[in-house]
C-alpha cells in the first residue's frame, strides 16, 4: 500500500524521500519503471526506488541461478530490470517460462536472449524461428531488448565457434535480426550481446554494427563502437539471487 502525499487535501505529485530511498508519486502511487519526467528518462526499481537517468542496473539470468525469489528481488533490489535467457539454440532454458511467469506477475522490465550455436544460415534461421514462437507462446513483451549472444563455444561432436568466419557471423546475425525484427514489427530491438574481445576481433564490420551490450569485467569497457549496455562483471550479488549473477550498466 503506498502513503499518500497530500497537501490541503490534494495529492501532490513529485519526488519524495522515506527511510533514505527515493520515490515519486502520482495519483495512484509510486511510479516503477521507465518515467519520461519533463522529457528527461528516470528509472525506478520495481518497488519503486529512484535509481537516476543513466548507468542503470539490469541483471542477466538463467538456469545457472536456480529459483530465484522474484518477489525478494523486486522489493529489495536496487536494479531496473532484467535479461532473461530464452534458451540456446532451438532449447528452451529450464528456468525460462518460471522466471517470465514470475517477472510478468511483479512488473520487472525485461528483455531476452537467445545463446547461439549456429554455423550456418539454416542454424540461424532455426534460432530465429524458435525465438519466434517462444514470443508468441509466452506473449513477450521484452522492453529491454531481443540479445543474440554471440561469443565462443564448442560442441561434444567437434564444431565449434572457430570454424565461423566473420563473413559468415555477417549472415548469420543478419539473418537472425531479420526475421525476429520482422515478426516483432520491429517494436523491440534486435541485437547482438558479446564479449569485447570477441565483437572486436571475431566479429565482421556488419554483426559488429548489431552489438549493443557488451562484456568486459573491468573497471573500465574499452570498446570501440557504440553500445547501450555494458556487463561489467560475472560476480554480482543481488536479493532474491542466490550465489553470483551477471549485472551490467543501461545507459
């Protein structure tokens, strides 16, 4: 239940301070989320906490972090929001449809991302076709992004991420951005996550131009090219997530 603020009897709308965190109020409570303020984006954790208009925090989760208490994470947490893993390949993650059910029911912004394994188009289509129906089948609303997560692997029956020349990772994101984007009416972003290293040196000049969130646990992200997220380390500590998680910046 949210404390009113009313003065002569009238709600007044605006920022206030309690018990050292910051709020604002508007007619019908604490506003949560994304709130364009005279025209300036502030953030708002889920419980309503102001966490600024830039260099936000978003965690990024999976089956690795088991059950998560999403209502501890909600209510306690001082992160905007979330990157759930759809799954890699054409495999949903094991976690997915509890984690969505539960994000969808506290109101915590989301995005998704989908681990590649592809080395051809036909992979990459397969990728995209699953994301597709995953969309469909849990009616995503992902406000924070569609990530195809392109970094280094290897597979029990030899193939690996070496074999995929940066002409081919050029089709391969390609191909994948376009049919999500397409089914999505481009309504959400379609973007390639990967390693700094990695979109640097692996990547051709038209995937790299996907990236938009980027790796390097450091203190500082030396990449060069331009990007709105950067997950800057492996080994963070949030309520309601047991053991290390993923946090990155939003900017």
């Amino acid at each position: 239940s949210n404390t009113l603020h009313l003065e002569n009897n009238n709600l007044k709308n605006g920022f206030y301070d309690e018990n050292g965190n910051t709020y604002y109020y508007e007619n019908d409570g604490k506003v949560t989320g994304l709130k364009n303020i005279d025209g300036v984006n502030h953030y708002f954790s889920p419980s309503g906490k102001y966490l600024g208009t830039t260099k936000v925090k978003v965690v990024d989760v999976s089956y690795y972090q088991g059950d998560i208490n999403w209502d501890t994470f909600a209510s306690e947490s001082d992160c905007y929001g979330v990157i759930l893993r759809l799954g890699y390949y054409d495999t949903l993650d094991k976690k997915f449809e509890r984690n969505i059910n539960e994000v969808k029911r506290l109101g915590i912004p989301y995005g998704i991302y989908l681990f590649s394994y592809s080395t051809t188009l036909t992979g990459a289509k397969k990728e995209a076709v699953f994301t597709n129906n995953m969309i469909d089948k849990y009616d995503l609303n992902p406000t924070l992004g569609i990530y195809y997560d392109i970094e280094s692997w290897s597979s029990s029956n030899g193939s690996s991420s070496n074999e995929i020349s940066k002409d081919m990772y050029d089709k391969i994101v390609k191909t994948y951005a376009d049919e999500v984007s397409s089914h999505v009416n481009s309504n959400y972003k379609v973007k390639v996550y990967s390693g700094r290293w990695y979109a640097m040196n692996r990547l051709g000049s038209l995937s790299k131009s996907y990236v938009d969130w980027v790796a390097e646990y450091n203190s500082t992200l030396k990449y060069d090219g331009p990007y709105s997220m950067w997950q800057y380390t492996s080994k963070g500590s949030v309520p309601g997530i047991t053991g290390n998680v993923d946090i990155s910046y939003l900017y």
